[in-house]
C-alpha cells in the first residue's frame, strides 16, 4: 500500500528528527557556485546517507534516493534548521536569510560523499521577473 501524503511528510519529519544531530551546514550563500541561478539562495547540507534511504524504503521505494525537492518540502527541515540554535553563525550568510527564499520552488541536487554521508545541495529557483 502507497503512503498518503500526509503520511509522507511524517515519514520526512520522523527521520530528520532521528538524524538532526547528524546533519551538518557545509555553505549558505546568494550565488550558487555551479551557475544555472544567479543571485539564488543556496543551501549545501552534509547529511546520512541511511536518512534518505530509509525515508525511500518506508514509502515502498527499493533502490536510489528520493526526490530531493520533494523530501526538501516534506521534511520541513526549512523549519527545523531555522528554529534550532545548533546552526546559526554557519555558512557564508545568515542561515535564516538563505532560508527565508527556500520555501518555495527548489533544486535539489545530490553528491555522494562515501558509503555514510551525502551532499545535499537545495538551490532556489527564482520567480520569473516581468
């Protein structure tokens, strides 16, 4: 049986709580370094690796890692960084700044780091300008 959203989101939820201790901030800044989004937020997390893994498997998912805007959005983890006092002062800007633009559409791109941790890179994608 499929999970339901809502039951997705919990999923997300329970396991960043699980892992909070274990996530780390490697970069915050307005200008993501690989081109693509000028002026964007970027958000580049260190994370477990068995974190996305298990969030698959418990959405009946067997091999590879999950949608990363779509764990992005239903971890909350915008939330969970920004009300917690472990990571503030880290990064290039303010944490609370680059995560006042990553609520809405993102890019979430993943780079293995070994067997145990993960690179999770979460870029805003900015609002068409008129």
């Amino acid at each position: 049986m499929k999970p339901t959203k809502k039951h997705q989101s919990t999923i997300a939820k329970e396991l960043v709580d699980k892992y909070f201790d274990q996530i780390e901030i490697e970069y915050t800044d307005f200008d993501f370094p690989y081109g693509g989004f000028p002026d964007s937020a970027y958000l580049q997390l260190n994370v477990p690796t068995e974190m996305l893994l298990q969030y698959n498997r418990k959405r009946n998912k067997k091999r590879g890692l999950p949608r990363g805007a779509k764990f992005w959005k239903e971890s909350d983890l915008v939330e969970r960084l920004r009300n917690s006092d472990k990571y503030h002062g880290q990064g290039n800007n303010p944490l609370s700044d680059i995560l006042d633009y990553l609520h809405g559409d993102v890019q979430v791109e993943y780079e293995k780091l070994s067997t145990e941790r993960i690179r999770i890179m979460i870029i805003e994608i900015p609002e068409p300008s008129e």
